[in-house]
C-alpha cells in the first residue's frame, strides 16, 4: 500500500499517518522529518534548508524534491508508506509523480483530510513545540498536558498566522484555510 494524506496544518496528517504506519506496517515519511535528518547529517542539503526551519516557514520545494527523490533513490526505499503532508503544491506533485514513475511505484491512494476552519485554529492555538530544530517534537494542551516537558514553547503564532491566512492578509504557498483551498494547492 501507498499512500498521500494531505490537508492543513493542525488536520492529523502525522497523527493519522503514524497511526496508519502502525496498523498497516506502512513507513511514515513526514517531510519534516526527513529535513530534520539532513540538518542532523550536516549535509549540504540540510545547511540550505536549516535557515528556513529556524525561521518557520516553508522550505521551497526544489530543495525538498530533491530530499524526497533521495529518499526513493536508495537502495533501501520504502515499498510500502504513507506520506504526511508531500506533496503541497503542484510541482511537489509533479516531481513526485515522476520519481514513482522512475521506480516503478504506482500509488494506491491520495487521502484529503478535511476539517474545519474553527477546528484547524483550535488545534493551532493549543499545539506546542519543542523549539531544537532536531526535535520539534509537538504536544497539544488538551490531550498531551501530563507529557508535556517544560523546553517547549507555544505555537500559538500558526493560529494567528492561519487567521491572516484566512483573511487574506498574509500570502500562503498552500492557500490559507479558507474552505476552498483547505491547505493544499488547489491545482491538486
């Protein structure tokens, strides 16, 4: 099985990705993760898109195309796995496709997750990090409080970033959160 879960920020992509990896013995590939592992690795991939990281924003997608292609060149690919939240935009997408292609890999699903604006902030304004680039690690007052260690800080500023988002007052590479775009290059 193959699989693309896609969707806004604050939508479960990891959680239900990591659940579906479980159950189903898929690899969970999250971008962030595989970016994090360039960072650590000092390579020069990683040197490029630390700034980007730190900075909190979206790493451009020729720099996390090539990270994802890697991952697929190796001898030891995943055959099986689910995809957190890659592709985002159209050439994501594009660039996807054509290392499937190169491998023989066809997919067997692409999972939108929908939710709600109302929910996509209160699971924003709840949401808290670890801020080591390494880590970021998340944890949610709600669910997660018991377990939460003291390093992390509020990610308060997605929601209010989603809000302008929302409102038309902050451009966004993956469209905002209104319901039409929901996250995700429309194109998609």
């Amino acid at each position: 099985m193959r699989l693309i879960l896609i969707g806004p920020p604050g939508s479960g992509k990891g959680t239900q990705a990591k659940l579906l990896g479980e159950r189903l013995g898929l690899t969970h590939i999250a971008t962030g993760d595989i970016l994090r592992e360039a960072i650590r690795q000092r390579t020069a991939a990683g040197r490029q898109a630390k700034p980007f990281l730190k900075k909190g924003i979206l790493v451009p997608d020729d720099l996390v195309n090539d990270l994802v292609a890697d991952r697929f060149r190796r001898d030891n690919r995943p055959e099986r796995f689910v995809m957190d939240g890659y592709p985002r935009t159209l050439a994501q997408a594009a660039s996807f496709d054509q290392v499937l292609r190169q491998q023989f890999m066809d997919l067997s699903a692409v999972i939108v997750l929908l939710v709600s604006d109302e929910e996509i902030l209160r699971r924003l304004g709840g949401r808290w990090i670890c801020p080591k680039t390494d880590c970021k690690a998340s944890y949610h007052v709600r669910t997660k409080t018991a377990a939460r260690p003291r390093n992390l800080r509020s990610v308060r500023h997605d929601a209010d970033s989603a809000r302008r988002r929302q409102a038309g007052n902050h451009p966004s590479p993956i469209g905002g959160l209104s319901p039409k775009h929901q996250g995700i290059d429309p194109s998609l």
